[in-house]
C-alpha cells in the first residue's frame, strides 16, 4: 500500500483522537467489544436457540466462513497496525490490520440478519452498528481508515455471495447425508489451507456447529418458538453450559491445535445439538414440525 494512505490515515485517527474523552472512550472500547469472540459466543447461540434454528445456523455458518477469510487476508497483506507514536492506541491488537476484522465481520453478522428479518428496525441496525464498531477501531488507534473501509465492502461481498449461494442451495434440496459429508470436508480442507490459532477455532467451531445441526434435525428437531420463560430458561441453562466448556476445556486441555480444534468442535456441537435435547428434555422447547436445513425462513417468522 502506498504509504501516503498511511499518513492520510495517521492524520486522520489523529483528527479523531483529538476528540477524545473518557466517555467517549468508555464507549468505543464498548462497541469494539461487540465485535469480539466473547460477544459472538452468546449472540450466535441466542439466535439459534431463541429466534429461528435455520437462520442461527446460516448465520453461523457465513459468520465462521467470513472471519476465516478475514484470517487469510490478514496473513497474506500483512499490512501494518498505527504505529505513529502520537497515536494512542487503546487496545491491544497482534495481528495484521488490513482488513479490519470487526468490521468485516459485523457487516455479515447484522447484513444477514437484516436480510432474513426484512424489517426497517433491523436494517437500521445493519447499516448504524458495523459503522459504530467500525469506527469505534478508528477511535481506539488499532486500525487505519481504509483498514475498516476494506472490511466493510469484503463483508458486503461475502454476504452477497452467500445470500447468492443459498438460493441454489435451497433448490438443490440437498440431502442431510450429503450436508453431513459437507459439514466434515470443508473445514477440514480449509483448515489444510490456513491453521493458525484463528482457523482452528473458525474451522472446529463449523464442524460442530454443522455435524450438531444435522444430528439436531434428525433426532431432536426442536422449535425455537417459546414464550418468555422458556427463552429465558434456554439462554440461562445454555449459556451456562457453554461458559462452563469454554472455560473448563481451557483448563483440561493444553494450547495445542489438535485441543483447541476439539474444545472449539465440543462448543459447536453443544450449541446446535447438546442445548436443544436439553432444551426437550427440560420442557424449555417442543417438537418442531419439520427437520429440513434447506429451508430458510423468514426471521421470526415462526414466533408469529
């Protein structure tokens, strides 16, 4: 990159630190949070288990195969972070900068939803959040101008091309052998191309999600329609869980990329498939009323 996009840029951020102040740094470092793995861990599985389980897993799915691609990018460009020293960087960040991945992922994140809810609230969300969290990397001096600009327009490729791509999923009417071969194979030959630390947890958390998904059609087919006490239960009992697998396999298991791929694996399966039997088992869900994957609902739809 030429480096008069690095001073442009380095003006730039410092043109926006200039308004800096604890509030204002309270709140970007708050918006930047919604773009981090923690943040992800809880709202992914919301949308599964409280809204619709077709579009949580679509979700899921672009979601995980987006910061994959984030990650590649990333390691090929390997275009530096801020480093003027009048800058004040607020975060601490190791990785590449270009493209920014917070705001490459929260394009697809809230795009998606946008698309499957169709609603002007929720469209409303998916142009004012990726733009906040965006410039909330601007503001915090981890990432230049067109870092975030990248990350935008490759999250509106990506979601194009997937929103493209399940349309002729959907009128293939793919089998769930053929998605369970599928669920295995493509993270498996995508983490052949790329296993850092980042890969490994995107490619595990796939394979689970998508091997939970199909064994969950089959054996549980569990409806994410529920009032508010069986929502809140399911998020309660859930997130628990969940928290307890991601903090205690952190513990048992050592940081190597054959653990991390298994604790990462343990999560998906645990969201798609382990929650929703529980889920039956404890009367916080009933039996929905058909298992296939290929159909993509309208967002909320089901609740109506």
């Amino acid at each position: 990159m030429p480096d008069v996009l690095f001073q442009w840029g380095t003006g730039f951020i410092l043109w926006v630190q200039s308004f800096r102040s604890p509030f204002f740094d309270q709140l970007f470092t708050f918006l930047t949070l919604l773009g981090e793995e923690p943040f992800y861990l809880v709202f992914l599985p919301l949308v599964y288990w409280c809204f619709s389980r077709d579009v949580g897993l679509r979700l899921g799915i672009v979601f995980l195969l987006n910061d994959y691609l984030n990650g590649i990018l990333k390691d090929v460009i390997a275009a530096p972070r801020p480093d003027d020293a009048r800058v004040a960087v607020l975060r601490e960040e190791t990785s590449p900068g270009f493209p920014s991945g917070h705001a490459q992922n929260a394009v697809v994140l809230w795009g998606f939803l946008a698309s499957q809810f169709r609603r002007p609230s929720v469209w409303t969300l998916a142009v004012v959040l990726p733009l906040a969290i965006g410039f909330s990397r601007i503001y915090l001096g981890v990432h230049y101008p067109h870092d975030v600009l990248g990350g935008w327009l490759i999250g509106i490729a990506v979601l194009v091309l997937f929103l493209s791509g399940m349309s002729v999923a959907a009128n293939l009417g793919l089998r769930p052998v053929a998605i369970s071969i599928a669920a295995v194979l493509v993270p498996l030959v995508l983490l052949a191309l790329s296993h850092d630390a980042g890969s490994v947890r995107d490619m595990a958390l796939l394979m689970g999600l998508g091997l939970g998904a199909v064994g969950e059609s089959r054996l549980v087919r569990f409806n994410a329609v529920g009032g508010t006490a069986q929502l809140l239960g399911r998020l309660g009992v859930g997130l628990v869980i969940l928290a307890a697998l991601w903090l205690g396999l952190r513990v048992l298991l050592p940081e190597e990329p054959l653990f991390r791929f298994i604790r990462y694996a343990v999560l998906g399966l645990w969201v798609a498939l382990g929650a929703p039997w529980l889920f039956m088992r404890l009367g916080l869900a009933r039996r929905g009323t058909s298992p296939r994957l290929n159909r993509v609902p309208i967002f909320l739809e089901e609740r109506r």
